[in-house]
C-alpha cells in the first residue's frame, strides 16, 4: 500500500463530509422542537419520531413499505436469475430475441408503462392491494441483463461436471450457479431493494387506501399537513425521512462487501 | 461393467466444420482406450457425445447395450474427470467428492464415509475440508479423480486430465491412473494428445485426424504396423524419419514409396559401414542423458538418429548412418497408407 497523503486525506474527508452534511443536518432537526427550531433554538426532543410513528401511521407505512420491498426483491431476483440463468447456458428458438427484447425494455422510461399497468390492474381488480403494488415490480430487465453477463463468466465446465454428477438444470442453478454469483445477486437484490424502496410514482397511482401507503407516500403527505399557520413541520418531516432512510442503510451496510464485487467483477481476471 | 459402441457418429458444430465424420468404434467392458489426436481433431467432442453433453447429428451411441443417443448425461451412469478439473470451487473437497453422491440421495453419514474413504485411496485425507482454491494442481486433479471415483460407476471418461501438471507430476499420475484402472477394473475413455501417456495407458488407442478415426488397436499394433503416415508420424519420440525410398542406398524395390525410419532402426557410425547407408553431417546433436539426438543432412532428407554418448566422443560433423530396411516402414506416396511389402 502507498504511504498516506495527508492532503488526500483531508480532500477524502472533505468530501466525504460535503456528501454527508445534508443527511447529518437532516437527522439534527428530527431530533428539535418545531418551535425551537423555528426560533432558532436548540431543544433536544424524541416527540418527532413518537409523532411520525403513532400520529401519522409511519409504523404502518414502514411495515407495508418493508413488505412491498422485501417480496418486490425476492421474487424479482428469483425470476431475473431464472431468466439469465437460460439466457446465459441454453440455446432456444427465440432465446436471441427474448433477450433482446429485455435489454430493449431498459431503454422505455418506466412512466410510459404507467397507465397500460394501471388499466390492467384495474381490469385484474388487483388496485388497492399488495400484489397491485408488488406485481408490475418483478420483472426487471436491468438485473437479468446484469446476471446473464456475470453467469456467463462462470466457467460451463461446472454445470457439465454437476450434470455429470446428477444435476437437473435447477439443482445445477442452485447449487452451482447461485452459489457463485452471491456477489452479484447481492448487488442486484440491494439494488431491486433500493429502486422500490423509493418507487414513489406507481404506489401514488396504484393505491388509495391509507392501509397500504408506503413510506414514500407518507412522506409526501407530511408536507401537507401544517402544524398551523402554513407552515411546515420540518422536525417531524425529518423524523419521518429518517425513518425512511434506515431500513436502506442497514441493508447497504449488509451487502456492501458483496456490492462493490459484484460492480468490480470482471475488472480482474 | 458396461462397454460402449459407437456407430457411424457424426457431428457438426452450428455454422462450423463437421468435426466428427462416420467414427464408429467399440469399447469392451474394463477397456483403458485412449484417443488421441492433434488439437482439432475431434477427440474431445467424442467425449462429450459419450458423455451427453453433446448431442450426435447422425449416427448411435450405445452405452451397456442400450441406445444412449437420447439420455441425458444424469442418467448414463458415467463419471468424468474434466480438463481444468471443473471442481466447485464454493465447496470444500469433502463435499466435491461427496456431491455426486447427495444428489442421489445418499444419506449424509453414508456419503461422508465414501469422501473418506477415497480421499484416504487417493491420500487427500488431510486437505478434506480444504477448498479447491487452497489446493495445488497435483492435489486438485485427484479431487476430480475422487469425485469421479465416490460415484462407483463402471465407465470413466477423462478429458486431458494431465495436461495442466508439470511434467514429473504427469509421470507419477500416470501411474496411480493405470494402477486406478487395475483396482476399479472400470471402463476408461482417454483423451490425450500425450502420445507418451497414450501409448503407456492404454488396452488400445485410437488415432484421430480432422474427425476421423484413423487407426483403433493395441498400441504395440500401432507402433509396429500404422496404418498410414499420418499414425507413424504422429506415435513415437523422436519421430519417425521420412525419407523417399529409392534414395535409400540399397533400396531394390517399389517406386513412389516414402521410406518410414524410427530413429531405433538407425545405427551412427564413425566410418562407413559395410551394408547399406548414408553419409550424413550433423546438424545439431542434443544431449538427452546417456544417448545423443543427433539431426543429420543426408542425400535422402534430413534424418533423426540416437547414438550412445560414449561412441561419438571424437566431435566429427562427418558421419555414416546404416539402417534396417526389414524394420522400415513403407507408405504409398499417393495416399500415404501403409504398403505391406513381401521380401
């Protein structure tokens, strides 16, 4: 390892702070009084949070918004390691054109698909539910793109020599394939996790029912609610965003070693 | 114990060359047959459609007496030992060897004992709960031999399997694979390009050239008695010389022959000789422990000889060569098969 620069180092943290500044600022005010905040005081409180929580149903939100997301990753990831698991080591009638079409999928803008989803879940009577919010969430081209790529690097020899072995092609996915892409799929689940954890468009059209607002919801509501006077409760907003932002951070924190292998793979042989 | 037929296979890659044509060859039960071949040749591909993992375009593989063309590699009861060893490199060497036998629902206790017990037979006891990543390539073959052998199968189809170890370790291997072959009495298909390891292993040999089968028999078979250049050049270290026949001081028969001298039917002399032979000059002699290679030019081509160290001490570059025209080798100039000639 080179020797540390002194002056990269403050830049590093520097840096590192100018990114950090806004969530730590954030993070402060959740914890003030609306009044002192105001006032330009400071007046440490947990009322904020108690608030989010009890009053404006965020304990709710972050149970739907951790079901949505949980069950959008887990069946997302299975059906785009399924996909690129035959994308990437069978050759079909229509194989070249399937995957084509699903790479061609991450060149729409996911709004045009906005209304064409809603009418078919509208005709599903599927709106007002999880599986409304969860379904049209699955299918993921980026991540069958992605894992196709990485199951391709694994050498095939492994799949015939568990074939040989006794491998049916699913035992050969799970316990050859899957095993070896953990980093990716990691990468992949986090990021699945990630984009609907912050999906705010489909939920806002999908759902009406206060039941089955995710956080993000909530959290859009809360600007409307004025604590008098027209103005808006920063403190709570911030404790309601702080909330949000927790769930994520843990997971990054859990897969982050597995992340940034799976982004680096393939830089090194 | 079950042999192998194959009948009239033939197989072409899409948008590629036919790589096998017509290859048709049986293998008895408890057979070491070893392919070999240059790169190219088909000899791989031969492998897998034995193994399943190609399908064949024409033609029947029959594995125990029943049409395997259609079965699936799971279901032919055949072990391989691949190339790179393909072990899973996620599992611990127990559980590589051990794998095989999980999938066919051995009970954990059952399967771990059979680890064992070949890792014992083939002295990995000590790196069993290594994985593959901390092993060396000596031990790493074995893995693969043992996952092959956990399964107790009668047939083993081993692709290259030596041909990433260095040289003294392919010697010792070579061994424990015939030794192996001896305890298991299996049924073994070699593939190898390793003339060495084809002509030491196996019960008969199988020449292969751009898809086809050129020679199938006893290696001695296709040492003594090739069936056309193509085998006499390809088997034997140092090759086998060519030369046209009736430059051969001596020669009293056929036209349009090429004469085939194995450097061992060669005698170097200082002087010439009384009988037949050639007057040479040394190109480049190679020293290969008690004998001397020596690369000579002579009015017929260029010849390769092997003489003792100790009888070319003067440093000459003039030599004479005498040869044994009952040992020759004959093939026709036109088609290059081998002419049996009666003296």
């Amino acid at each position: 390892m080179k020797p540390e620069n002194p002056i990269l180092t403050m830049l590093s943290l520097a840096a590192g702070l100018l990114f950090l500044a806004p969530v730590l600022y954030s993070v402060w005010m959740s914890f003030q009084t609306a009044d002192a905040f105001y006032a330009g005081r400071v007046s440490f409180t947990l009322d904020n949070y108690e608030r989010a929580i009890t009053q404006f149903s965020f304990a709710r939100y972050l149970i739907n918004s951790l079901i949505v997301s949980g069950l959008v990753t887990v069946l997302g990831i299975t059906v785009a390691t399924l996909a690129a698991f035959a994308f990437a080591r069978f050759r079909f009638p229509g194989g070249d054109l399937m995957f084509g079409a699903t790479v061609a999928t991450l060149m729409i803008p996911s709004h045009i698909s906005l209304i064409p989803n809603y009418l078919t879940l509208a005709k599903a009577g599927l709106l007002d539910t999880y599986a409304g919010l969860i379904l049209p969430a699955i299918s993921n081209g980026f991540a069958a793109f992605f894992l196709r790529q990485y199951i391709r690097g694994i050498p095939k020899a492994l799949d015939e020599a568990a074939y040989m072995d006794g491998a049916t092609h699913l035992q050969v996915l799970w316990r050859i394939i899957v095993p070896l892409s953990k980093p990716a799929i990691s990468s992949m689940a986090l990021y699945i996790f990630i984009t609907e954890w912050n999906n705010y468009i489909w939920p806002l059209v999908a759902v009406g029912k206060q039941d089955l607002y995710t956080l993000q919801i909530g959290l859009a509501r809360l600007y409307r609610i004025n604590p008098g006077e027209g103005l808006i409760d920063w403190p709570l907003v911030m404790a309601a965003s702080t909330i949000t932002i927790l769930p994520v951070l843990v997971g990054f924190l859990a897969v982050e070693r597995h992340l940034v292998r799976g982004i680096t793979m393939g830089a090194v042989k | 114990m079950s042999g192998i037929a194959l009948r009239n296979i033939r197989k072409a890659y899409p948008g590629g060359p036919t790589v096998l044509h017509d290859v048709s060859m049986e293998f008895h039960p408890g057979e070491f047959i070893v392919i070999v071949g240059p790169s190219g040749c088909g000899k791989s591909t031969l492998l897998r459609l034995i193994a399943g993992l190609e399908r064949a375009d024409a033609g029947e593989i029959e594995i125990a007496g029943i049409r395997a063309n259609d079965l699936a590699p799971q279901d032919r009861d055949i072990a391989m030992i691949f190339q790179n060893y393909a072990l899973y490199p996620h599992m611990s060497v127990r559980e590589n060897i051990a794998f095989g036998l999980e999938l066919r629902g051995m009970p954990k206790a059952e399967r771990n004992r059979r680890a064992e017990e070949v890792a014992r037979m083939l002295q990995l006891e000590p790196y069993l709960e290594r994985k593959p990543g901390a092993l060396s390539g000596g031990q790493r073959q074995r893995v693969a031999m043992g996952r092959a052998m956990a399964r107790n199968t009668s047939t083993f189809l081993m692709d290259e399997p030596l041909s990433n170890l260095d040289n003294a370790l392919r010697v010792a291997m070579r061994t424990e694979i015939k030794d192996l072959h001896r305890q298991l009495g299996a049924t073994i298909v070699y593939v190898t390009h390793d003339q060495t390891e084809a002509l030491s292993l196996a019960d008969r040999v199988a020449v292969m050239k751009d898809g086809h089968l050129q020679q199938f028999d006893r290696p001695e078979v296709i040492y003594d008695r090739p069936a056309n250049r193509f085998v006499a050049g390809f088997l034997g270290v140092p090759p086998i010389n060519f030369v046209a026949a009736d430059k051969l001081p001596g020669w009293q028969g056929m036209q349009g022959l090429t004469a085939g001298l194995r450097p061992d039917i060669l005698t170097v002399h200082a002087q010439a000789p009384k009988g037949p032979s050639l007057p040479v000059r040394l190109v480049m002699s190679e020293m290969t422990g008690s004998d001397l290679l020596l690369h000579c030019d002579s009015p017929a081509g260029r010849l390769t000889a092997i003489a003792p160290r100790r009888d070319l001490q003067g440093g000459t570059e003039s030599l004479w060569i005498s040869y044994d025209l009952d040992r020759a080798l004959f093939f026709d100039n036109q088609n290059g098969e081998r002419v049996e000639l009666t003296r």
